[in-house]
C-alpha cells in the first residue's frame, strides 16, 4: 500500500496514568479497586453549551440516547469530589510535576499558565458530565526513524471512570478509577505509515517509563489514532491496548476509507481483529469551556528548573551494555523487568554481571515455566544470599535457580546439599560415571554427571573434565 500516494495522514494521541494520588482529591489511585461498593447512585446525565454557546455534536449524540447510568462506589478508593458532591480540590503537585517532566522529554515548551478547562463529556464516564483536562506545553517532538514527528500538546487531565456492564438502556461504572491522574501526549498528522505509528507510540512509550513515575500493566495506557486519506473525512480510533494492533487496524482503517463514496468525521472503536465499529459522531470544539473551580496555576522558571530529567531507557541500556560487558537483550529485558541488577552488580563484584543479569531477568522466567513458581515472591534479603554464597564460593552457579526457586517457594535457604565439592572429588567422581557407563556418548555422560553433581560443581569445569577422562 504506497501511503504517501494515498494522501496518508495519521496522529496518535497517548493517554498515561500518573504513579500518583487523585488529581483533585487525596484519594489513592487503586484503579482495580475489588472492595464492595458503598455508595450506589442512579442518574441522567444532559449536554450543556461550550464555550463557543453551541451543544457539541457528540454531546448531542449522547444525549438522544437518553441512557441512566449507575455508579458504584468505593470509601477505600473515592469520595465526594468523584461524585461531584464537593467541589474539586487544589491540582496534585506531584502528577503536574511529573506532567511537566514528561513534556520536557519530548522536547516540548511549558505554558505560562496552566488552566484547567471542562470539556463536556457524557456517556457516562465521569459523573459530572465533563472532564477536566489542561494544557501543560506545547510545540515538543520525537525523533524517529523517518524523522521528527511533532507534539503540538501535551495535556494534564483526569481518567473516566471504568465501566463494568451495560444492559436495558443503563450503564454501570466503578468510580475507582475516575479522577485518577493522567497525562495525554498528542502528535501531528504527519506519521508516514501504520507502522510508523507503532514506532511512535512505542518511543512516547519508552519516554513516559523512563520516568518511572507512571503506572504499569493493561488499561493503564491507551493509545487512540486519527486516520484520513485524501478526500476522506478524519476518523479518530479509539481502543488500542497492545502497540501490535495498530498497523493493521490503520491498515484496515484505510482500506475502509478507500471503498467508501462518502465520509464524515467519526470516532470509531478498534476491535481485536483488526476492525473497527462507529461510536459516535466526531466531537469539536463546542464541548470544551473554562472550569472556574480550579485556579490557574502560573508556571515559573524556579518551577521548570527544579526538574530533573531521567535518563532515557534506550540510553540506559547503552550504558549497561558498555559500563557492565552485558548483550543488548539482558541490557533492554533488565529495563524492561525494573530489576536492581546494578546495586547486586555493584556490591558483588566477584560474579560475572552477565550471570547477574541472567538470574534476575531469565531464571525468574524458567522457574515459573518449569514450576509454576512465581519469583516475584524473592525478597532483597533472599537474592543476597544467594548471590553471597555463590561469591564467597561456597555454591556453584547452578545452584542458584534451584536456591531462587526454594526462596520463591517459600522454603529456608539451605546449602548443605549445594556444598562445592573439591575438584579431586570431582575426578574421582567423574571416573566413576565414565566406568559405569562404558561406551556411552558424550551427551549421556554429561547427563549422568550433573545428577550427581548438579548445583556443586561449575557446569563448564564438569564438561571439561569430563572430556578429558573419557577421551572424547
């Protein structure tokens, strides 16, 4: 498919929940909040005028659906500002913070003055019937393999609510999640291709995880793309939770496009086989209006400067693999798990950083393949044990999976069957296997071998001891 030919135009916006407490409330972020509701409360929500004195053209949509919406809610993870009972409280200074940062990243300039607005939003989402987003900086941009893609936007706002069922004409929604603070990241149109795309969402990706103060997992990240074609209307996909899927929704988006006669401005839903489905009419500027009960916040150069800005994770992985002699693999799948593998690197010397590396990213992975064991139980205490014993040369490397997967089992780290055995014994031993099994192959000698002295001995002095007593 010859894109530029096309008349390809693409943008992506990306939606991030901040590490943080409630953007307007001191509520904890517990987004999965399983405790028994508290509070259920039943209503209607109407469309208001924007700014501009006209009802948006998706508020109006909503509206003629005339749905009831139920929310229930948690005293553990909401309280009266989520069911817009009590006005909202002052802006979280770290999630603006961690905006700001985040807008630094991708190169973009903070405003003056940060104001928050209402942009009117009601199928039910948030219970007030608009969200309150802000802009934090604009004119940033990414580098990428097809050169600099602009951010016109970086925005401050707050995430909807989560919904759980919708039945007879009435939508439930959980309120733990409403409130919770979020950044959203938008791009130009000037994407190249659907997999250009991806490579886009995957860098603001890379940057927003550098900082380490965003949440991780499904649903905590969302990525929406706007699509058109020449003389085709803008369509904009919402949707997206795996990277995979965007090129060949944007793929299928286009050859939607291509066979249509007429078209017009749509918000569509990406499904999980590459499809899409029609939500709602394309929403515009009439739904957005000044919120007046949140202060506009002036942004100094004292703020900007306190700032400081984190390595970037393809730069740290760089780095690890220069600084520690580590592949690129262990280096990025180090970044990737979050493991301390620098502070265990740092304090024990003696052992190779590659073995490090391999036990905290790639045994943890064997473990629960094997087993079903799941190492994320290991404590600190527990890895420097381990990794003690097999420093001061009391075990071998092979060892450590079967100590890690005692620890994670919650079994007493216990040696005594691990102890390295002399290298006399070894020969001795060695000889022994060979004797009893005149003939046999290398491959079979090896494997009787590490029976007996798997864990006590060093893999490779065992092969090549091996070698030279058989003769092979």
């Amino acid at each position: 498919m010859d894109y530029e030919k096309l008349g390809f135009r693409c943008g992506i916006e990306i939606h991030q929940q901040l590490e943080t407490h409630k953007l307007f409330c001191n509520c904890p972020s517990l987004v999965n909040d399983e405790s028994k509701p508290d509070v259920i409360i039943k209503r209607k929500i109407r469309a208001v005028a924007g700014e501009t004195g006209e009802v948006d053209k998706a508020a109006a949509f909503e509206k003629q659906r005339n749905r009831a919406f139920i929310y229930e809610a948690c005293k553990t993870s909401s309280c009266l500002v989520e069911l817009d009972e009590e006005p909202p409280h002052e802006v979280n200074k770290e999630a603006l913070e961690t905006a700001l940062e985040i807008a630094l990243l991708l190169n973009a300039k903070p405003v003056d003055q940060i104001q928050f607005m209402r942009k009117t939003v009601i199928d039910g989402s948030n219970v007030s019937g608009f969200q309150r987003t802000a802009l934090i900086a604009t004119e940033g941009y990414i580098q990428t393999s097809k050169g600099n893609i602009a951010v016109p936007t970086v925005c401050l706002e707050e995430e909807a609510a989560k919904k759980i069922k919708e039945e007879n004409n009435t939508v439930t929604y959980r309120l733990d999640r409403l409130g919770v603070a979020l950044v959203e990241i938008a791009t130009d149109a000037s994407i190249k291709d659907n997999e250009h795309a991806k490579e886009c969402a995957s860098i603001i990706g890379m940057i927003l995880r550098s900082t380490g103060k965003v949440k991780r997992g499904i649903g905590t990240i969302r990525q929406d793309v706007n699509v058109s074609i020449a003389g085709k209307s803008r369509v904009e996909i919402k949707g997206f939770q795996e990277l995979r899927s965007i090129p060949l929704v944007i793929e299928n988006e286009v050859k939607r496009q291509m066979a249509l006669k007429e078209s017009k401005p749509e918000v569509r839903k990406a499904n999980p086989d590459g499809s899409s489905e029609f939500l709602r009419p394309m929403p515009g500027a009439a739904r957005m209006y000044p919120e007046t009960d949140v202060k506009p916040i002036i942004v100094t150069k004292e703020m900007i400067s306190a700032i400081k800005l984190p390595e970037l994770l393809t730069e740290a992985a760089i780095r690890l693999e220069k600084q520690y002699n580590i592949n690129a693999d262990l280096a990025n799948s180090i970044l990737k798990e979050e493991v301390d593998f620098e502070k265990y690197a740092m304090k024990f010397t003696k052992i190779e950083p590659t073995f490090i590396a391999t036990a905290l990213v790639i045994y943890p992975k064997e473990i629960k393949r094997k087993h079903n064991v799941d190492a994320d139980k290991i404590t600190e205490e527990q890895y420097n044990a381990i990794f003690g014993f097999l420093a001061e040369g009391k075990i071998s490397k092979e060892a450590v999976i079967e100590l890690m997967k005692d620890a994670a089992e919650g079994k007493k780290i216990d040696i005594s069957r691990f102890s390295v055995v002399s290298d006399e014994e070894l020969k001795k031993g060695l000889k022994a296997v060979v004797e009893a099994n005149k003939g046999a192959p290398m491959g079979a000698l090896m494997g009787e071998a590490m029976k007996k002295f798997r864990g006590k001995a060093d893999g490779k002095k065992i092969m090549d001891l091996m070698k030279a007593i058989a003769g092979q």
